[in-house]
C-alpha cells in the first residue's frame, strides 16, 4: 500500500513539473523589427518589449546601436 501511494505522489510531482516548465516555453512569442513601426522601430525596443522566452527577429541591415539584452531572449538575423 505505502508503495502505491509513493508512487502515485512521485507521478503528480513528476507531472506538476512538466507543467511548470512547459507553460512559459508555450507563451513564447516572436516580435519582429519593423522599420516602418513607429513603435519598435530600433532592436533595444524589441528586446525591451520582449519576454524570457521570446525571439526576436531582425531583418538583413546594418544596425549601430547600444543593446541590453535581457536573460531568456533569442535574436535572430533573417
């Protein structure tokens, strides 16, 4: 009996942290630099309007600007 309730428990723990992992890699999303946007129209305001999980996607060019890069996001050149 103390052997199925042990492994019952070490299931839901199991589960719960599957969970907890996967719920903020699902709420990812992709923000893309946009020139013609006046609202983010430079890299450091996408990454500003980023979230941990996010990409953030920036067209071929040449960009001079000073970044801060938050932990948890990914920039990506297309």
């Amino acid at each position: 009996m103390k052997g199925k309730i042990k492994t019952t428990l070490l299931i839901a723990i199991l589960l719960i942290s599957t969970l907890a992992i996967a719920i903020p890699i699902a709420s990812a999303t992709t923000i893309t630099l946009d020139l013609s946007d006046v609202d983010l129209d430079t890299i450091q305001e996408c990454i500003d309007a980023a979230e941990a999980g996010d990409t953030i996607i920036v067209p071929v060019g040449s960009y001079i600007e000073d970044l801060t890069i938050d932990e948890g996001v990914t920039i990506e050149g297309k």
